[in-house]
C-alpha cells in the first residue's frame, strides 16, 4: 500500500500467435467477474490465468458481497467490497482500446471507499 493508501496490481495481455490471448490476473475472480472478462477478449483461444503476478485474494462483484450465506472465506480474504468492480473496468477500458499485445499498466488502485 502507498502514500495514498492504494495498491497497484500487474496484469499483463499478450497474444500468442494469431489464435490465443492471454490475460494475467493478481487474485481469484469469481466466475461473474472472470467470465465476462474472459469473453471480452478476443483469439479462438482465451486463457485466463488467475493467481499470476501476485496474489490480493479474491475478487468478488460488489452486488454480490456479503449476500451469500456461509460464505465468509472470499469476503474475508478479498481487498476491498468495490476492488472486482474497478479491476474489471481497467480491463474493459484496455481490452475496447487494442487487440494488439500490451501490458495493462497498474490496473486496479484501491482507494477509500
């Protein structure tokens, strides 16, 4: 954490050949964050490797923080209620911008919420 009380993350997207895209992901994304992600990429092939780079613990989007019953390890284990929301943007944001290969900069910083 900075000065600032934020936290930058690396993603990285690269294309592999003409047919893969992969895209680099510092936690857990639960599948409502991961999935349309996933499809926002482009390639026949789209990889989505989570846990790389580093591990901020799991990304969960902030309509469904806290709503499910018994599941307190995620929330528990996750940066902040907001961080899945913002993370997704910066990738969205990205991902509209170029299909060529690119680092995606710092990503996501956490700030007060």
């Amino acid at each position: 954490m900075d000065d600032k009380k934020q936290v930058s993350v690396d993603l990285k997207y690269a294309h592999i050949g003409k047919d893969v895209s992969l895209l680099t992901f510092p936690g857990e994304a639960l599948s409502r964050l991961g999935l349309p992600i996933k499809h926002e990429m482009d390639g026949k092939y789209k990889l989505f490797v989570g846990l790389a780079n580093a591990s901020y613990g799991y990304f969960i989007p902030s309509d469904e923080f806290g709503k499910i019953p018994g599941r307190n390890t995620e929330e528990m284990f996750s940066m902040d209620k907001y961080a899945a929301d913002e993370i997704k943007q910066a990738i969205d944001l990205k991902l509209k911008k170029s299909n060529e290969p690119s680092s995606l900069g710092d990503g996501y910083s956490k700030g007060d919420h």
